[in-house]
C-alpha cells in the first residue's frame, strides 16, 4: 500500500483536497509519493498559492527506489498512470476541482515550454 511522505524542501499549507487526492492516489497505486515541496512562498504562480505539489514516486517492489520524475522517457508513463488515477478520485471526490485540476508532467523542461 502506497503512502506519502514529506521530503527536501517542503513547506506545508498545501491545499488539503489536493494533498487528499495524491494520498488517495498512493494508496491505490501502491506507491510511495513523496513531496519534495510545496508552497513556495512569495512566488505567485499556483505553488505560492498552495495549490501545486511537486512529487516524486517510489516503487516499494523495487527497494522504493526513486522513480526518475524529470524527463524520463522510461519512468513517464508510471508518472502518467498515477495522474490518472488522482484525476479519477479528483472527479468522484471533489468535483468542484474538475476545471482547476491538472498533472504538471506535461510543463517539466526549461522555463516557457
């Protein structure tokens, strides 16, 4: 059963439906997400505003074994199956999020892409 854990750099005051859906999402795919952070304070983008988490995924099967989360062609697919699988609780939980919700796998690479 998956879990989540706080690592590195983060700053709690997340949004609590947010960090709900992603410990939900562990528990169901059997991985352990770890937040290596959170609120970025004074930026104003969705961090600064407690509404982004940055995470990386560890495959308890694997010696939970960090899975590489940044531009990883191997890895991107596990990372896409977990965002799915948080949207599905997103939707049947907290459907008020459905315009506001989205995997930031698809932004990673340099700044403007």
């Amino acid at each position: 059963m998956g879990a989540i854990t706080y690592a590195g750099q983060y700053v709690p005051g997340a949004d609590q439906a947010l960090v709900d859906i992603l410990t939900k999402a562990a528990e169901a795919s059997g991985l352990n997400v770890e937040f290596p952070s959170g609120v970025r304070k004074g930026d104003p983008r969705q961090h600064g505003k407690g509404n982004a988490v940055d995470i990386t995924l560890r495959d308890p099967a694997n010696g939970n074994a960090v899975v590489k989360n940044y531009q990883n062609a191997a890895s991107f697919r596990t990372y896409e199956q977990f965002a799915q699988a948080a949207r599905q609780i997103q939707r049947q939980d907290y459907p008020d999020l459905t315009q506001k919700f989205r995997w930031g796998g698809y932004f990673s690479g340099p700044v403007g892409k």
